[in-house]
C-alpha cells in the first residue's frame, strides 16, 4: 500500500516552527501478505482425512508428471481405458499415453513409443506384445518396452479390443467388426463382420481352449463365444461393460466394470456379485499369479492404481 505522508505542495513552506518539534513521517503501511499457495493442499489434506474418516476411498490431485516422478502416477490424457498385464508388466493406457510399471504399480515409467496411441486393447503371442488403438495396431518386439505401428497385412485401423492366447488373437474395431489370426497377429482374417463393433479393452481368450471368449460390449454387458467368435452370447454382469478381467490360474474367476460399477464371479459369469471398487473406476485386471486384483481410475489426466488382495473387500492406493 503507497505512503499516506503528504508531500508539501510545491511552494509552500512547512506549517512546523521552531518551537515545535517536527512530527515523526507515519510508516508506510505494510505490503499485504503474499497469497498462501499451500492453501489447497491443506484443504485436500483435510478432505482426505475426512474421506478415510468416513471409510471412503479418496484420491489425491495429481502431484507431478509421471516422468519426473513415477511414484506420482502415470500420465494416460483425457481418457482412461485400459489396465492389463503383459510379460510379467503392469500397463495402463489411455487416450494420450502409457504407462509400464515392473514393481505392481508402486512406480511408472511412460512408454513413448505409444504416445497418442490411445491404447485400448493389449494382447502377447509368440510374435510379440500388441496394443490397439484409433491408430490402428501397434507391435513390439523386446517385451514391451518400445513398439512401432504394424505394417503390410498386419494392420489395421481403429482397434477398440484385442486379446490372444498362444497363437490364437482376436480383434474387435468399430469398422471391421472381429478379424482373427492364427500366426499370432502378423496377419488377420475376417471372423464376423456385425460382431465386436461395440467391444472395448481385452477380450479374454482361454489358453486352454482358444475358442472360448469373454468380450465387454459397451452397448450390453459382457458378451461370450464358445466358437472363436462366430456367434454371442450375453454372460450379463454389469451394464455398459468397458473392461474384463480373469484370473489367469482360474478363468472361472471373473471381474467386468460398467458405466454404474462392477462385479465379479467365481463361475464363468452365471452369477454376479457387486464389486466395491475405488471411486472412478474404469479398469481391472489381475496380477500374473491371480492374488492381486489391480484397479484403475482417472484423476485428471493422470491413472491412479489401487490394488486389492481380498477380491476387492479392502483396496490400497499403490
């Protein structure tokens, strides 16, 4: 705030005689203090409190690019589609980046080979480690770590959904309908053109029969083939279904997330159970060895992992 003092107009003299003593100038007022930009971290802090104090699952703003700090959570853009592990790496994709975790999401490293990627669909077959997108299909050769756009007979466009077991893989677009390969998606072939145009994520194929699937339907709920995808049936669970996930030990066992939640069954899908789930989310899937059941959620443009170890009771945030 400027001085209150007033300055002599010019020209006249100072109304102070020789008698009196001259009054002391006033102090300027002190600048207002700057703003407290810690504010809103305060107030989160308390909100976090207040929503463990509740018994809810609450999550922080994002805290720092995944790069500069891994721990922070990993960047994937405006959208969140896809959580799945794939040699022995936890990947979460969206519709701007990926990110790769080897310690169960506890770090993350960017994977900038698949930056604008909008990775939805992940599959690996002896041929490698493949990610679908609007793009198109992307492939890798090292176990994940770098991956380049498919070419020649190998591509095609705007993969919504993919999965694959041995050399069986499967590929759903909003174009094409499902296209299958039998030498482990170095080429595909038409299945069913009316089918798959409305799957999303990883459409689960049994490594003991290639023939079985298991698909999310955006349009339904989760959708099942037992003739390599020639015709569906509905297997129910939650509506709007955006992602599918089974325990690789036992593909009886099944986790499907909707629009309005999840659920979960221990029977191939005749029957569903809710499944309490981390505000916001939009992903699962299981740890290599089945113990671990991890969950994805949006927090701005960064995913936030949690992972539950007794089928979804209690989740911590990794």
């Amino acid at each position: 705030m400027p001085s209150t003092t007033r300055k002599p107009a010019a020209g006249a003299t100072s109304r102070s005689s020789a008698g009196k003593p001259k009054p002391a100038p006033r102090r300027p007022a002190p600048p207002p203090p700057a703003p407290r930009r810690r504010w809103g971290l305060a107030v989160a802090a308390g909100a976090a409190v207040l929503a463990l104090a509740a018994g809810g699952f609450w999550v922080s703003g994002r805290g720092g690019d995944s790069a500069a700090n891994p721990a922070a959570g990993a960047y994937v853009g405006g959208d969140l589609h896809t959580l799945t592990v794939a040699d022995g790496r936890l990947y979460v994709g969206g519709h701007d980046g990926v990110a790769v975790s080897t310690n169960g999401g506890q770090d993350w490293s960017p994977v900038t080979s698949l930056r604008g990627a909008d990775a939805m669909g992940w599959a690996v077959t002896p041929a490698g480690t493949f990610a679908g997108g609007h793009p198109g299909l992307f492939r890798s050769t090292d176990g994940g770590s770098t991956f380049t756009k498919a070419g020649g007979r190998g591509q095609v466009s705007d993969v919504h959904a993919l999965g694959a077991a041995g050399s069986t893989a499967y590929l759903a677009s909003p174009q094409a309908g499902l296209l299958a390969s039998d030498d482990g998606g170095l080429t595909w072939q038409p299945r069913k053109t009316d089918a798959g145009r409305s799957f999303m994520g990883t459409i689960l194929v049994d490594p003991a029969n290639p023939q079985r699937l298991v698909a999310p339907d955006m349009q339904s709920g989760l959708v099942t083939s037992s003739d390599g995808g020639t015709t569906w049936t509905s297997l129910g669970g939650p509506g709007g279904a955006m992602a599918a996930a089974w325990d690789p030990t036992n593909t009886q066992r099944l986790v499907a997330i909707g629009m309005n939640g999840g659920a979960i069954s221990s029977d191939g899908g005749r029957t569903w159970t809710d499944l309490t789930l981390p505000t916001a989310t939009t992903a699962a899937t299981f740890s290599a060895d089945g113990k671990t059941l991890y969950a994805a959620a949006l927090d701005e443009d960064t995913a936030r992992i949690s992972a539950s170890s007794d089928a979804g009771t209690t989740w911590t945030a990794r």
